[in-house]
C-alpha cells in the first residue's frame, strides 16, 4: 500500500460536510481538521500501481464543497 496525504480547501461552511462525506465513502485512512491554507489534511492509501492522480481526481475532488486539493507524495516513514 502507498501512502499519500490531501490537504483540501473546503468552500465556506462546507468542511464538516466535506469531512463526512470522506468518512462515509470510506476511501481515507484519517481525516484532520486543519487552521491556515487548507482546511483538512487527509491520508489516504492506495494499491501499489493505482495512479495518485486519477484517484484523487474521480474519489476526491469530485466531493460538493472541495474548493481545491494540494497532494502530498510521500517516500518513507521513519
């Protein structure tokens, strides 16, 4: 499994709406609650092979109320 966080800017008012939606679809590991630029940070993980970009293009920003996402590629935990 690949690792990878989201940070997502919710439109005004949205992002407890956008939070439950990503906890309903079931597609995030966990999901924050953030101050400054973005709103909410978001670990997903994939399959090794599944391309990050498609899969936040057709799960992620299609959600109402995602204003705009910035993805974080990780490489290693230490």
């Amino acid at each position: 499994m690949i690792p990878f966080f989201v940070q997502i800017k919710c439109q005004l008012g949205k992002s407890y709406e956008v939070a439950a939606q990503l906890a309903d679809r079931e597609i995030a590991s966990e999901i924050y609650s953030t101050a400054g630029n973005f709103d909410l940070l978001v670990k997903f993980y994939v399959e090794t092979g599944v391309d990050i970009g498609h899969f936040v293009n057709e799960k992620v920003q299609i959600i109402p109320g995602i204003q705009d996402t910035h993805t974080i590629i990780t490489f290693k935990a230490f």
